[in-house]
C-alpha cells in the first residue's frame, strides 16, 4: 500500500480531512488537480460566512459547535486568523420560516441570540433598510472565514505533521479492489486502504449512481460593492448578514479589504460542466443585484466593483452526502454541501476522517448518501 487514506480533491473539505487524519495520525496522501488554495471551486472569493443560530436547520447546530471549537484550533496551532467573529444578523420576519429555524436553532441549543427591534437597528446598523414587521437576530458568535486561506492553511498543517499533497494531479480513475483502492492519477498508480473523494462539482462522474443522479453542480454568483464610507462597513460595526424580505434573499459580510464589501442575492443556477461556465454577471444578472441592494441596503455605491462567479455541488434535498460509499465501504464520500458547507468543514472533515478508520460517526447520519436510493454500482 502506498498510504493508509487517500484523499481525492484537497479543497474545502479534503484540506480539512487532510488535516484531521495527520492529527489522528494517519498515513494519508492527498491529490488535488490544482493547487490547495485556488478559486475554481467552491472555496473562491475570499470570505465565508459562519453561522451557529441556523436557519438551515437546528441538525446542524452540534456540527457547528465543534466547527468553531476546530476553526480556532487550526487558527492557533497556525497563528492566523481564520475566522473573524463579528456577530451575524437575520433579517425577516419573526414568522418567516428561515427566521422560525433560527429561533429555534438557538434554543434548542441554548445559544445567545438578542432580538434587535426596527428602532434598534435603526440606531445600531442604519446600513439596513428593514421593512414593515422586519426584525433582526443577533447571533454573537458568527462572522466570517477567509476561504481560500483556510484551505491552505489546513492542508499546510496537515503536510507539516508528515501528510504528502500531490499538486497539479487529478485522478483519473478510482478502482475499488479486495482489499483497497486502486487511484489512477498523471500516468502513475497509487493503491490504498481508504479512498475518500472530496470532488466538489466534479464528483458526478466519479460518484456511484446513485447518489450521481440527486446532485449537480451550480453556478453560485459573489458581488462586491465599494462602501460610501469603509468605516460603516468594518467588522467592528456591520457583522455578517442574511436577509429574508418577501421573495428577496440576500447576505453578505463586512469589508475584509477596508476596500469593498460583499452583497449577494442572485440564486444559484444549474450548470453542465464545472470547468466550462460563465464566470461573470451578464447585464440582467448585475441590474437584478443593483436593485436588491437599492432595495435593501445603504451606504454602498450601487455599482458592483467586483464581480464573479464560482461553483459548487447541490443535493436534491440541499444536505451534503458523507458516508461510506452504499456498495464498496473503501470509499466513503464527502460532497454535495449545497452552498452551505464551509462553515462546518472542519467537523465535516473530522467525521470523514474517523470514518475512514473505522469509527461510526453518528452525528452526521443525516448526510449518509443511502438516502437517496438503495441500488447502484460504483462507476
Ligand atoms: C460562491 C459561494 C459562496 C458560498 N458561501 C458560503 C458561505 O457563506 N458559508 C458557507 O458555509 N458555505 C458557503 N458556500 C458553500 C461552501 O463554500 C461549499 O459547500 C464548500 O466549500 C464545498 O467544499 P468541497 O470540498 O465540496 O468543494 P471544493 O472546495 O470545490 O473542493 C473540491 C476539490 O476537488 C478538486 N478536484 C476535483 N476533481 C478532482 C480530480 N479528478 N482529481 C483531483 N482533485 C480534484 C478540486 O480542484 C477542488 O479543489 C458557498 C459556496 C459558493 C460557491
């Protein structure tokens, strides 16, 4: 055997995997077809948002937790800041059922979270135009994560506690065999214990069938806005956002450049291949997000400085699929997190890494890709 794991495709998730088995000490080697650290995926466009009162489900809260316990590990063990915790705000609707989900997330969990009334946002963060029976939830402990740096920064602190990264190698072929997995990568063969494939967009091809046929890849659009005055839009004063009004949903987070700041609202589209897809705004997608800023927020120039597009893979019911592989236990997947996944990647990265030595992981049995139908063959 050439190494105990292998992990297929060292972004997000794979970095943080990386990571979590150099601590527990296992022989891993990583591929990646890039280089840690690129914008082609779902790690691009510097920043991420970290929630712990979540709107997409109170299931995820204990993922969270021991993300932030993780995220401030990795910050430590590295002496960089990953993670910025400026506080977040959800605007809606108390009756709105994302609003609802918050609530709930947070006392279930028993989480801080302060109610912020229109006359207090008014005076606290005037940069937010509320509507009639608008409301905010604080939520103290989120902020933002430097993505790209993250996933440098993780799969760095894997390689200096002895795991190997091959840059610039994309596996063609994954072969389970009797006893392992045979990899396919740059003309060369590896063969080891445990595959995990941590594909992003790409995994389709690669992925059993089913899950292939519940996931695809999407577009996802960031834009940037240059601030009337940078110091409104600091961490200090404007923490991270989500936005419920009526059919608009909009985030963003505070200037991580004391330069721009980043505003999004376009919705996520289906594309056919990830490494042939339009990477800017057309002029009806730009005009659409000029109007959701006027509509909704002040103090930025309604003019996007910056602009781009980057990709990332959906589930047909917006959960991530991590877990053994149904038919062939050597490979356990880790993908399809839905726009959603930077934020618990660590806990994420964790649980794939004990999983790929044995342990069962209860605590992500929601993910498990049996979900989604009981046949299929690896292909
Ligand atoms: C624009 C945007 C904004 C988002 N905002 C947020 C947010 O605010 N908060 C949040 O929590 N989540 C957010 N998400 C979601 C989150 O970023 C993703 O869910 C997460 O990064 C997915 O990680 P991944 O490891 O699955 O994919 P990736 O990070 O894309 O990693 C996949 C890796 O596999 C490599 N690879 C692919 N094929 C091969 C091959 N054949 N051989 C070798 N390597 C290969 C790729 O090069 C890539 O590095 C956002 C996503 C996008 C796109």
């Amino acid at each position: 055997m050439d190494a105990d794991v292998a992990v297929i495709g060292v972004g997000t998730i794979g970095s943080m995997t990386m990571w979590r088995l150099a601590e527990l000490g296992v022989e891993a080697i990583g591929f990646e077809r890039f280089a840690p650290g690129h914008d082609r995926g779902a790690a691009g466009g510097n920043t991420r948002l970290f929630r712990l009162a979540y709107m997409e489900g109170a299931q995820y809260v204990p993922l969270l937790k021991q993300s932030l316990g993780l995220w401030r590990e990795l910050s430590e063990q590295t002496a960089t800041q990953l993670l910025v915790q400026c506080g977040g705000l959800s605007i809606g609707r108390p009756q709105d059922a994302s609003m609802q989900q918050v609530a709930e997330s947070a006392s279930s969990y028993g989480l801080k979270l302060q109610i912020l009334q229109q006359a207090e946002m008014a005076e606290k963060y005037p940069q937010h135009v509320l509507d009639e029976g608008e409301l905010a939830y604080f939520d103290p402990e989120a902020g933002f994560l430097r993505s790209e740096q993250a996933v440098v920064t993780a799969a760095a602190r894997a390689e200096s506690l002895g795991a190997r990264i091959l840059r610039y190698h994309r596996v063609e072929r994954v072969e389970p065999t009797r006893d392992g997995v045979v990899i396919e990568a740059e003309g060369s063969t590896w063969r080891v214990r445990t595959a995990i494939l941590a594909l992003g967009s790409w995994a389709p091809p690669l992925l059993p069938s089913p899950p292939a046929h519940s996931v695809s890849p999407k577009r996802v659009l960031l834009t940037w806005f240059a601030p009337k005055s940078v110091q409104d839009f600091e961490p200090e004063v404007f923490p991270v956002f989500t936005r419920q009004s009526g059919s608009d949903f909009l985030y963003g987070a505070p200037t991580a450049d004391h330069a721009s700041v980043k505003v999004c609202g376009l919705r996520p589209t289906d594309i056919d291949d990830p490494d042939r897809f339009e990477r800017r705004h057309d002029p009806v997608e730009l005009a659409r997000m000029v109007e959701l800023l006027r509509a909704h927020v002040s103090g930025l120039h309604p003019d996007p400085v910056r602009s781009a597009g980057f990709t990332d893979l959906y589930s047909s019911d917006g959960h991530g699929i991590t877990g053994h592989h149904p038919q062939t236990p050597n490979i356990v997947l880790a993908g399809a997190y839905s726009g959603r996944g930077f934020k618990f990647a660590p806990a994420v990265g964790d649980a794939v890494a004990r999983l790929a030595v044995g342990e069962a992981v209860p605590e992500i049995a929601f993910m498990r890709p049996e979900r989604f139908a009981t046949r299929g063959s690896h292909r």
